[in-house]
C-alpha cells in the first residue's frame, strides 16, 4: 500500500490556527504585557481568514471539507474572535483575570467549530465539538474566585458531557445502520437502501438532534445556558451564545441536510417540536429576568428556535437564511453583551436590569446603541434583525410552513416585551445612582463595527444575501 | 391594469419627501445637545422645507388618471425581487401633505412644552416623519411593511419619554397591539409573495386573481394589522391610553396621521388586492364600524378626561371612515377618504388646542375646567370652530365627510344608515357638553388668569381653521384628486368579485 500525502490546502486555515494558537500559548509565559497578545491574536485570526480565500476543496478522502457553507461559517466565528477579544481586553483586567491563556483558549475552541463546519465525516465532527466545548468550559469558568463562574463551567461541562454522548451514540447506530461514518456515503446509502422510516435510523436522528439541540441551547436541551451565561465572564458569554451556537447549527444543517437530506419529512417531524418549545420557553422564560446576562440567555435560546424554522425548511434558501441570520445574530448580540461589558466597573457588577435606569441621561450614547441592539434583536425595521428574520419566514413559508411562521411571529411579538423593557428602562425612568462606563478603544471599536453591520445589513441586505445564497449553493 | 410610470416633476420628489426629514434628524443628531435653539429651528426649517416641496405634488399632481404618479423604481433586494418603488395616486397624495403639514404643526406645538431630551425629541419627530410619508408612497409591500414598523420605534418614545403619568404602559400597549398586528400582515405578505410568482410589487399584485379560501385568510391576516391601526371595534383599546399619555405632538401625529394609516391600508390593498373578499365581508365590517360608531360616541360621554374624550371620539370618527371604505359605493368611498383627512384636520386641532391649555394648566380634568371663554376667548373661538367641525356642523368639513359617508351607507344598508346618523347626535351632544363645561360656567379657580393664546400657537391652529372652511365650503378642491382613483378602484373591487357579490347581497338583505 503506498502512502499518498493527502492535499492540504483545504485545511490550511486549521493548520495556521493551530501553530498560531501554540504560539500565542508560549508567547504568554514571555510577554507581560496582555493587550500585546489580544493584539496577536486578532493578527493571528486575521491571517486565518486571508487563507480562508484559498481553501476551496475537499481532502483526506472526504473526511475534510471546505465549501462555500463552512466558508461562511468560519468566517462568522472569525468575526466572533475579533469582536470578542476586543471587548475583552479591559474587561478581563477589570474581573482580574487578566491572563494569556484567554486568548489562546478562544482560539483552540474557534479552531473546534472550524473543524466542525468542515466535517465531511461524524468523527471528525465529534473531535472538533469536543475541541471546543472544552475550551469553552475553561474559558466559562475563567474567573476562578467567583462561584458564580465555577458554576457555570461545571453545569456547562457535566451537561454538555451529555451531549457528547449522545452524538457519540447517534454516530455508533448510524455506522452499525450504514458501515460508515462519512456524511454523503450515509446519505447515498440511505436513498439506495430506502431507509426512509427505519426505526434505527430515526432513533439515531433523534440522538443527533439532542446532542446538537445542547450546542444551539434549543428546548428542552437548554438548561445550561441560563446558568452558564450568567455565571461566565461577560465577554465569555457573548463568545459562547455566537460561536458554538453557529458552529451547532453548522453540524446541523451538515448532518441533517447532507446525511439525512432525503428522509427531510421525518426530521422535520422531530426539529418542529423543539423549534416550538424554543420560541416558547426562551421569551417567556425570558420575560420575568431581572439580569440582563440571564435575560440574553433566554433571548438567545428563543433565537435558536427562529433559526431552527430555516432548517426545518429544508430547502437551499433555508440553509441560506440560517447563514444570514447567524451572521446577523452575531452582530447584533455581541453589540449587546458589549453594552452590557461597558457597565461593568470595579465594584460594580451592572448586571441588572434596573443599572440601566436612566440611561440615557447619564450616557446617552451608550443608551442609542443599546436602544438600536433591542429593536434589532426584537426584529424592527430598520435593524438588520429584521432581515434575518425576514428571509427565515420566507423561505419557511415558501417550504410550506405557514402555520409554525404564525407561532413564530407571535412569540417574536412577545419578545418585543422583554427587549423594550431595556429601552423602557433606559429612556422613560429617572436615573437612580451615577454609573459609570468602563470604555476602552476595543471596545468602542467593537461596538462601532456592530451597530454599523446592524444598520447597514437592514438597510442595504443584498450583499450578505447573496452571499449566504452562494455559500449554500452546492447542497 | 397597466401602470405606466411617469413622474412630471424633473426630480425624484418622493425620495426627497422620504429623506429630507431623515436627513434632518441625522443632522441633529450631530448638534450639540446643549443648543436648544438651534436644534427646535433646525427642525423647524426641515419640516417647512419639506412642506413646501410636497406643496410640488399639488400643483403636479394629475387628477384625471388614476395611474401612479410621481414614480420612482430601483433594485433594492434583487434576490427577493425587492423593489425601492414609489408612487401616488389620488388616494395617498392628500396624506402625504397632510404628514408634512402636521409636522410643523406638532414641532410648534412643542416649542415650550419638551423640557428634557430635545433632541431625541426632535430626531424622533423628523425621524417619524419620515417613515409616516414612506408608508404613503411605498408601491413594494416590503418598502411599506419596513416603513410601517419603523415608526413604531419613534412613536414609542415619543409616548413613552416625554408622556404622561401612566406613559409607559402606554407606550408598550401601543407597541405590542401594533407589532401583533403587523407580524400576521407580514405571514400575509410573504404568502401573497409565494402565491403570485414572487413579487412584492403592489401594482403587480393587484392586477391578479387569488382563491377565494386564501382571500378570506389573507383578509383576516391584513385586518390584523390595519384595524388595530384604524383602530376599530373591538382592538381599539391601546388608543385612549396612547392618546391621552403621549405629549401633544405624539397625539395629534396618532390622531392626525397614524391611525389614518389603517384605513389607508384597506383602500391599498385589502380591497384591491382581494376584491371577493373584501365584498364578502363588508357585512361584517360595516357592524364593526357602526358599533366603533355608536360605542365610542356613547363612551365619550362618560370621560372626565380631556384628551380621553378626544381619544374616544377618534374610535367613533374611525367608525365613520370605515363604515364609509366598505359601503363600496363612490359617496362612501369619497367620504370615508375625506373623512380621514377632516378627522385628521379636526383631532390634530383638537389635540393642539387641549395641549395649548395644558401647557397652562397641566390637568387633563375636565371638572378642573370651566369658564375659560371670559379668560381666553381667541382660544375659546377657535375650540369652537373646531367643536362645530367635529360634530359635522354644515359649512365645516366634518359635515361633508360625513354627509357623504352616511348617503353612501343608505345605498349599502339602510340600517347602518341610521344607526351611523345617531352617532353624529352623540356626537353632537359631548362634544357641546364638553364645550360647555370647559368653556363655559363658573369661572374656576384654576384657570382665572391664564394668558390667551400667543402668535406662536395662533400661528399653529390658524392652518387648521382655514382647511376646516376650504374643505367645508368647496370640498371638490380635494375630491377632485381622488375621484379617478376611487372609480378605478371600485371598478376593481366589483369587476374582481364575481360569486362574493351574491353572498354579501344576501347578508345585506337581511340587514335590511
């Protein structure tokens, strides 16, 4: 047998990240300095996205795959890098937790959803999933003398644990059900072998959805995420509710609709039920929090359940819509956890719902651009929220799904409740005691990078749309 | 139906309407929030500007077509075949004045009366002004449903920041009535999309037919939305907390403006766009209106507050306008549509008047009132104009609107004939009443002394008298506009409705 060495230029990003991220480990015991490695790591992360260009193509036999869809992912969870080392670098001196391992771990768990983006087969999905949950449960737990944050690793890792078990599981019955774990020979053997309503087979689907319903925080697989997000680090949190939550989505639409794109109906069957109970748990949980980290959580849970309505489409504009709307939600949700970061000062953890009474008075700007995130995440014209949610109505409605747009759009009414109680807050109460904003320049960049994205992706959608349609044209 | 595009006026002068309040509110934003004066003339000059450059639609505007006017139509989202696509007819063309004009209006209104955060105050207003002339002109139906959400934003921080007492609840009832509305408009819109070969293009949709079953859905999804707006019987409840809470400029821009919108969407395209529909339920929204009609009148003699009685009297007028839509005759429609602008005329006078006095005053009460005509009699003059106008007093313009619509509703039901006439009895009586127990009486205590009106506030309610007389003595100065549009679309709606016509004719039988 002779040994061919396999292409590398479709894993070339993945291989740059890897020596970049060791680098940036060894380079932390020399450089005393932290804002040196944040810098690095966004040089690092940029470099990453220069050879991303150049990655087209499939390798390792299939295992590997780098098309348009993973493209567009990886470069949501590179956008997700840079806007969340900038709005850490202050904060993370503030928690006192100011340590390079920071960076680092964020990098090792972006280079775990990149794997994930491109698996062409179920184990290299599982490696990359557990690249990144367990750089993300360190990465939760960072503040090490804060219980809060030591629940929130520890809740995060046992149940997401769980979750990895589960796949491992689907993944073992579908390799007993088919002989192989590569994504398109499962799915080409389905279609040969008319598996269509094997119990087998939905079983394992139904595993499948359970482990990565625990990624994207989807009812009833959603009860880390309340505790993890409001235990972890703030700028934590908006890594995790952005980057797994898209990289859970990525291996989903992969699986489901490359693997298991022609029993379609059967998993819809399972995904409609969990989309449901997503909308419905997330903005009515969401309603009666009084932390603002919480309440994003719920808010981010519910999200889950919009973007779920795209995948259960099953369609090409569906996958594209998925893509639109995360990449959207990552602006926009960033663009809230960074308001959230700027509230939170030496002494003073600026949580609650009640810091923001007032607002606008003492800080005015702070309080347009909170303003202008909430009714972008509520989906108000003219936000970029609008768009994403927009595209993911229409083309489950163009797949026949009127009737669950209907409970969509109901439930994103209610939501309005919750996200303008903020703005309410804000903007109609007096302030009760001066708070002060920790600002830095990564942080105001980061925040002027999103609320422009918001506004000009509401405004002018076409670019991103078109995009998304490209990306998802080969499924 | 063909729609040829034409513009007569040698700039694209709806965008300019569209954006220069937009840009305006941009442009404070950029202003130092210490200067007051600057920012309250700014916005001034944007708003009068923009008047005087929508005054262009009148002197251009051709009243013998009913074809869209003034068109403008680029790509905008060219994979969901979204159009940036503008346009007028005799329907929108008067509203469209009618927002600029307001606006003016509620920025003089405001001088004074806005003590904190004025220039969100008045980047909120232009911002809304915007949005308010886009709904008017839009010809995508995602151009209008995006215009339409937006000013949600604006007007719930109008109600909301610079409101009354119970402002807040105010402000989120307002929104999440509307937002309910709309998001089943939306489910609307996009199936519409899917059913008619992808196109949002309201013109296009117009001119095809839709299943029967899907009409009634459709119908039911955009009443949804535009009867919360109006508001009509029985979601009208989110418009006397508004009302009464907004500042004066947010009232008389819900009154003058907002709700208008409602019943604009019906005209644009509920029955256009689903004539069979439309013509099967007129019965049921013929009751609807004449119970708003009828139920608001009744209400408002019950309200000790002033501008919740104004509030209430909305939700019967609106009864008048709608009643008048769905006669489906040429009178009815006329009058409904000259309705909207009289009740737009007349309320907005009346919200101004109200916030002119509470400015002095700062109660709402009525028993807090009485005898202000030996205090202020300019003031009290004009509130009487303004009353005579609202009860649809001849030589006023309220007499005309409903005239029409009341002539137009014995042709559909005699029933409703009647019963929409007792409410301009109702009408009648608390309107006087209310007149009578702020105007005259003992003089109270608490307004002895106030100062009459200054030229700043003559200077506002002084456009408003002269419409109120225009439109009362020669009303065929605006019906005019109207007139080729309203024939085109009946001709629709009656051509378009083949076995609807029979089912609705027997419902009218018995109402009969």
């Amino acid at each position: 047998m002779q040994f061919v060495m396999s292409d590398l230029g479709p894993v070339m990003p993945e291989i740059a990240l890897t020596i970049l991220a060791l680098v940036i480990l060894m380079a932390d015991l020399f450089i005393k300095r932290k804002a040196t490695i944040a810098l690095m790591s966004i040089v690092s992360i940029g470099f990453v996205a220069y050879l991303l260009a150049g990655s087209m193509g499939t390798t390792f036999k299939g295992l590997y795959v780098s098309d348009g869809y993973s493209t567009f992912f990886k470069l949501i969870f590179i956008i997700n890098v840079i806007l969340t080392v900038l709005i850490s670098v202050k904060y993370i001196e503030v928690e006192k937790v100011n340590f390079g391992e920071y960076y680092s771990l964020i990098l090792f768990a972006t280079l775990g959803m990149m794997l994930m983006a491109s698996a062409g087969d179920l184990i290299v999905l599982y490696l990359g999933l557990e690249l990144m949950a367990l750089s993300t449960y360190v990465l939760a737990g960072f503040i090490r003398y804060d219980i809060k944050s030591n629940e929130a690793a520890m809740k995060y890792f046992l149940l997401g644990a769980f979750a990895s078990a589960f796949l491992l599981y689907g993944t073992a019955m579908i390799y007993g059900l088919t002989g192989t774990t590569d994504i398109s020979a499962i799915s080409a053997y389905i279609v040969e072998h008319g598996l269509a309503s094997n119990p087998v087979l939905l079983l394992s689907m139904a595993l499948f959805a359970a482990a990565f319903s625990f990624k994207i925080a989807a009812v009833p697989f959603h009860m880390w995420a309340p505790d993890a997000y409001e235990g972890a680090p703030t700028s934590v949190t908006a890594f995790m509710s952005v980057g797994p939550k898209a990289a859970g989505f990525a291996v989903l639409g992969r699986v489901f609709m490359g693997a298991f794109g022609s029993v379609q109906v059967e998993w819809a069957a399972i995904l409609i039920p969990i989309a449901i109970l997503t909308m419905g748990v997330g903005n009515i949980i969401a309603l009666s929090q009084t932390n603002i980290k919480r309440m994003l959580a719920y808010s981010s849970i519910a999200h889950a359940g919009y973007i779920l309505l795209g995948i259960i489409a099953g369609t090409q504009d569906g996958m594209a819509s998925v893509l639109t709307y995360m990449l959207i939600y990552g602006f926009m949700n960033i663009g809230a956890f960074a308001v959230v970061i700027m509230l939170r000062t030496e002494g003073f953890k600026g949580d609650n719902i009640s810091d923001y009474q007032g607002l606008s008075k003492t800080h005015p700007m702070a309080a347009a651009l909170m303003l202008i995130f909430m009714f972008s995440l509520t989906g108000i014209p003219p936000t970029a929220g609008f768009m994403g949610k927009f595209y993911v109505f229409m083309s489950a409605i163009d797949a026949g799904y009127a009737w669950l747009v209907i409970v969509a759009v109901i439930f994103s009414a209610i939501s309005a409740y919750f996200y303008l109680r903020i703005v309410m807050y804000m903007y109609m109460k007096e302030p009760k005691e001066t708070v002060r904003l920790s600002t830095s320049p990564g942080l105001g960049l980061a925040l002027a990078i999103t609320v422009a994205a918001v506004i000009i992706i509401g405004v002018f959608p076409s670019a991103v749309v078109n995009f998304a349609r490209i990306a998802v044209a080969g499924f | 139906m063909e729609q040829a595009m034409t513009n007569s006026v040698g700039f694209p002068i709806l965008s300019a309407l569209i954006f220069l309040p937009i840009a305006g509110a941009a442009l404070i934003l950029l202003i130092n929030r210490g200067k007051e004066d600057l920012i309250k003339w700014v916005s001034l000059g944007i708003s009068i500007i923009t008047f005087l450059v929508s005054l262009l639609l009148l002197t251009n505007f051709d009243k013998t077509t009913h074809l869209m006017q003034f068109t403008e139509k680029h790509a905008w989202i060219p994979a969901w075949n979204v159009n940036y696509s503008v346009g007028l007819d005799g329907i929108s063309v008067l509203f469209v004045l009618l927002s600029t004009l307001i606006t003016i209006l509620c920025i003089l209104i405001s001088w004074n009366s806005i003590k904190i955060k004025l220039k969100e105050f008045f980047i909120s207003l232009l911002f809304l002004e915007g949005a308010m002339i886009g709904v008017f002109c839009s010809l995508d139906f995602i151009l209008f449903y995006i215009f339409w959400e937006a000013m949600l934003i604006p007007m719930y921080l109008l109600i909301g920041v610079w409101g009354g007492p119970n402002r807040i609840y105010a402000a989120v009832k307002f929104f999440l009535y509307t937002l309910v509305g709309s998001v089943l408009m939306l489910v609307g819109i996009i199936v519409l999309y899917f059913y008619s070969g992808r196109t949002f293009d309201i013109l296009e949709l117009m001119t095809q037919s839709y299943p029967f079953q899907m009409q009634l859905l459709l119908f039911w999804a955009f009443f949804a939305a535009f009867a919360v707006k109006v508001p009509m019987f029985p979601v009208h409840t989110w418009l006397p907390d508004a009302h009464t809470e907004a500042p004066t400029a947010g009232s008389v821009v819900l009154a003058a403006v907002l709700i208008k919108m409602g019943a604009y969407g019906f005209l644009r395209f509920s029955l256009p766009i689903l004539p069979e529909a439309s013509m099967a339920m007129t019965p049921v929204m013929i009751g609807l209106s004449v119970i708003a009609i009828i139920y608001g009148g009744l209400i408002c003699l019950a309200q000790t507050d002033l501008k919740r009685l104004i509030a209430y009297s909305s939700v019967s007028h609106m009864g008048f306008v709608t009643l008048g839509i769905f006669t489906l005759n040429t009178q009815g429609m006329e009058g409904g549509i000259l309705q909207m602008i009289n009740h737009g005329i007349v309320t907005g006078a009346l919200f101004l008047s109200v916030g002119a006095i509470y400015d002095r005053t700062h109660t709402r009460q009525i028993a807090d009132y009485g005898g202000v005509a030996s205090v202020m009699p300019i003031y009290a003059a004009m509130f009487l104009i303004f009353t005579f106008a609202s009860i649809g007093l001849p030589a006023t313009n309220g007499f005309v609107g409903e005239f029409l619509i009341i002539l137009g509703a014995f042709a559909a039901s005699q029933l409703a004939g009647v019963l929409a006439a007792t409410g301009i009895i109702i009408g009648a009586g608390y309107m006087l009443w209310l007149y009578q127990r702020v105007f005259f009486m003992e003089t109270n205590p608490k307004v002895s002394g106030l100062s009459d009106l200054d030229a700043r506030e003559i200077v506002t309610l002084l456009p408003m008298v002269i419409l109120i007389f225009w439109i009362g003595v020669y009303p065929d100065a605006f019906l005019d506009y109207m007139r080729a549009s309203v024939e085109h679309l009946l001709e629709r709606v009656h051509t378009g409705s083949g076995q609807a016509i029979a089912t609705a004719g027997d419902v009218m039988e018995l109402l009969k």
